[in-house]
C-alpha cells in the first residue's frame, strides 16, 4: 500500500470515528476544508508516525504545516530515507 492510500485510508477512518462528513479527498481540498479540527490532525500524525515511523513535521526545522490534502501527503512522501 503506497504511503498516499495509507493517508488517505486513515483520514477515512478518523473520520469515521470523529463523525466527521469527509468530503472527496483532492490534492488540492484545502485541509480546513475536511472537516478535522486540531484533534483530528493530531490523531492523524500520531497515527501515521506509528504506522510509517516517520513524523515530517518534526523531522525538519523549518517544516511548515502544508495547506492541501496534497501537500499533507507530500510532507511524507518527501522524507528524506
């Protein structure tokens, strides 16, 4: 499973969990726009660190927090091995 379904699979199920209605998740779907609040994207990094092991927001110092739904899955996919 690449490390893009595996985001968005765990979007989907916090969503799930939270009651959140997900709207179809883009590249470019502004991350306000998915209906999470901070908790949902703190689950959400705490998850993926667990599942991929790696944290891309902490990774980097001068990591900003992206925008989209496609930039969230390039913070990953662009980690450095």
């Amino acid at each position: 499973m690449s490390i893009r379904s595996k985001i968005i699979a765990e979007m989907q199920r916090i969503a799930a969990e939270q009651q959140v209605s997900l709207p179809p998740l883009a590249d470019d779907l502004s991350l306000h726009e998915t209906g999470f609040d901070s908790l949902g994207f703190a689950i959400l990094v705490a998850r993926l660190e667990d599942d991929l092991g790696i944290d891309p927001f902490t990774i980097s110092e001068d990591a900003a927090f992206p925008l989209t739904v496609g930039d969230f899955i390039r913070a990953y996919e662009n980690v450095p091995a």
